[in-house]
C-alpha cells in the first residue's frame, strides 16, 4: 500500500479521498495549500501525491514544475475541475503522471492511484520499454520483437507505448480513452477495440489479455509469438 500527500484545498473532497484511500489500506496526509504541500513534498519521500490544479499559495501546475526542476520524480496524480484536453496537456506537461477531470468516481481514483503505486518510476533518460522479447524504442519510434521489427502507425504506437508503462497491470477503457485519444467522454464507439484488434495483429495476440468487465493487460508472452 502506498504513503500518499493529497494537496486538495476543498475540504469535503478532500475527506471524501482521505477516507476512501484510507480504508483501502493506504496511509494518507492532507494540506489545503500549494506552498505547504511543496515543501512537505521536498521534506518527505511520498510514494504518490494528489494534487488539485487550482490552490491557494501555488497552484498545482507551479508546484510540480517546481518539484521536477528539483529532481523530485515522485508520481503526480492531477485533480482538476478543468477537463478539456489542452487542460490536461498542460497538467502532463508540467510533469504531471495522470489526470483525473472532477468530478469522479472513486472506483476510477482508486484505479489510477493504484495503476501509479505499481509502476516503478521512470528516470527521465529512459528511452526503452522492454516487456519479455518485446522492445520498444521510444525516441527512434521502433518497436521489434525477438529482434523483428514491426510497423506501427502512430496511434498504434502510442497505444502500445501506454500499455507497456502499465505492464502487467489492468488498463481500463476510459483510461485507454484518455490516455492515447485524449477524450474525457465515451464517444460510443468501437475504436479501443479496433486498435487493440489491430495491435495484436501487429505484435502478436499473445501478449494482450483482455480482461473480461475490466479492460485490457500487456504481459510477456509465455508462449511463442
């Protein structure tokens, strides 16, 4: 379970996460301001912080570009009541894990932290994802498995490249939805499924598990591609 900072400044949402991650085993502190969350922040190893984009003192942006500029690579989950997609751009920008637009559902926060406590954090220099004999380049855009290359086009491989941050680990389709399309809506639409079809095409169908009720997983394949 993880010691997490939430820095949230609306003190019935804050109780609501408090009590909710807390009951599900995590250890969890609360400041309402930016300034102080920042320095508790740099004091203190958090596993995850919580951060609201609008608080008094800093704002959420502020205070996480100023954490990464301090080699702080903490994972960052965002709140925020600014949802569009240039919103959340900034928000990943600034250096930013993931961004969860309110309101929302506890289950989807308890997810997302969750999804973020497994991952291990990534340095800023990594520039390979490798998952059994599946490697992906990130900076030369190559992917090849045992040793093979493959053709992506883009929306395949940033669809891949989010699946293997989140390895082993159930990636729903809202976050899939968010993540690689940038909608904060169900376009009611088969296009997760349509790339995932056609992303197993491409690197083999053995490596994407769906996960029936909950979303998909990409581990190593035990057998031959």
């Amino acid at each position: 379970m993880g010691d997490i900072l939430l820095i949230e400044d609306e003190p019935e949402l804050a109780d609501f996460v408090v009590r909710g991650l807390s009951k599900e085993a995590h250890s969890v502190d609360h400041l309402p301001r930016g300034d102080d969350g920042l320095q508790r922040a740099l004091r203190r190893k958090y596993d995850l912080l919580i951060v609201d984009r609008m608080l008094p003192g800093l704002d959420g942006l502020s205070l996480v570009k100023t954490l990464r500029e301090k080699h702080c690579r903490v994972p960052v989950l965002f709140l925020s009541n600014l949802g569009e997609l240039d919103d959340r751009v900034l928000g990943l920008n600034a250096g930013g894990d993931d961004y969860l637009p309110k309101p929302f559902g506890f289950s989807e926060l308890l997810a997302r932290v969750n999804a973020l406590l497994r991952r291990p954090v990534l340095e800023a220099e990594l520039t390979v994802l490798r998952l059994g004999d599946l490697e992906v380049q990130l900076v030369k855009r190559e992917v090849r498995r045992a040793g093979q290359e493959i053709d992506l086009k883009p929306r395949e491989f940033t669809l891949l490249e989010y699946l293997m941050r989140y390895s082993n680990q159930v990636v729903t389709r809202t976050m899939l939805l968010e993540g690689v399309w940038g909608y904060h809506f169900d376009p009611k639409t088969n296009i997760v499924e349509t790339h995932i079809s056609r992303l197993r095409a491409r690197i083999g169908s053995d490596m994407i598990q769906t996960v029936r009720g909950s979303g998909y997983m990409i581990h190593a394949s035990r057998t031959n591609p």
